[in-house]
C-alpha cells in the first residue's frame, strides 16, 4: 500500500469536516446577526419611547434650556445607534472568549512569537481607546454644529411667512451658507 492511499481517507474526512464546520458557523453566525439585530431594534424602539415619555413630562421652563434641534439630533443619530450597540456588545464578549482560548493553541502552534503578537496587541489597546475618546469629542462638537443648523432652518421653517413678507430671503440665506461652512 502506497503511503498516500493510507491517508486518503484522513484527508477526505478532514475536507468533509472543514466543509460541514463552515455550514454550521454560517448558519450560527446568521442566526446570531438577526437574534442580535432584533434585540437592538427592541432596544431602539424602547428608547425612543422613554425619550419621548420624558419630554411630555418636562415643564415649560425646562424645555426653553432644550432645542428642537438637539431633540431630533437625540432621537435620530444616538438612540438609532443602538442598533450595533447590541451587536458588538455581545462581540466585545466573543472576542476576550477567542483570546483566551487561541493564546494556549497559538503557543502550541506558532510558539514564542505568539505572545509577541499578543502583547502588541494589549500595548495597542490603550491607544485604540484614546483614540475612540478623541472621536468621542469630535461627535460632540458635530453634533453642536448640527445643532444650530438644524435650529436656524427650523427657524426659517417656521417664520417662512414673515420671511417671504420681509423680503429676508438674501439674509437668511447668507446665514445658513455661513453655517454649513
């Protein structure tokens, strides 16, 4: 017997696994993906009714200190973000799972440059949190500036009658073009 024709067999059953072992985290990942989604949209839609709820409860005086510009900003850009938030909250968990068990395996395979790997990417992780606060303020200050856009053109929204009336459309309009620059 040929050593080749010994292994054929080996080999055969390794390839059908690896095939069955894609079919099945396929599978488990779309499964994930959608179970995960829809809790995000539960979780979105909950959200919007509390921030709602909440603004119908708020007095007169208190609502003066918010813009209705701020208020769609709340609702349309950080409540719809909460749709990934369940996703990658639930990934965030995988990925310290896939650490801790690939670290022993790739010591195994791969041997000490592993544990180099390892500690660039532990070196890596402070900086990549740094930076995620940098962005962190830079969302700050465009949402402030989405803010006042949005107030002006509600403004001109709302008093478009008087505007068209006052012939302002000139002034309005050079306003809206300072802001979007």
């Amino acid at each position: 017997m040929h050593p080749d024709e010994s292994h054929r067999y080996l080999i055969y059953g390794c390839s059908v696994l690896m095939m069955v072992t894609v079919i099945v985290r396929s599978l488990a990942m779309h499964q994930y993906d959608y179970r995960s989604l829809y809790l995000g949209m539960q979780l979105r839609s909950a959200l919007k009714g509390i921030v709602y709820t909440k603004i119908l409860l708020l007095g007169q005086y208190t609502l003066r200190n918010f813009t209705t510009g701020h208020l769609v900003d709340l609702v349309s850009n950080d409540v719809q973000r909460m749709d990934r938030v369940a996703v990658e909250f639930f990934r965030l968990w995988l990925s310290a799972f896939d650490l801790l068990c690939l670290t022993p395996l790739m010591w195994i395979v791969i041997g000490w440059q592993a544990v180099v790997g390892l500690i660039c990417l532990l070196l890596f992780s402070p900086i990549s949190a740094y930076l995620s606060y940098l962005s962190g303020g830079f969302r700050v200050m465009t949402a402030e500036v989405t803010d006042r856009r949005l107030n002006l053109l509600n403004e001109v929204i709302s008093g478009i009658r008087s505007v068209k009336t006052n012939t302002m459309e000139w002034f309005y309009g050079d306003k809206i073009t300072q802001i979007r620059r």
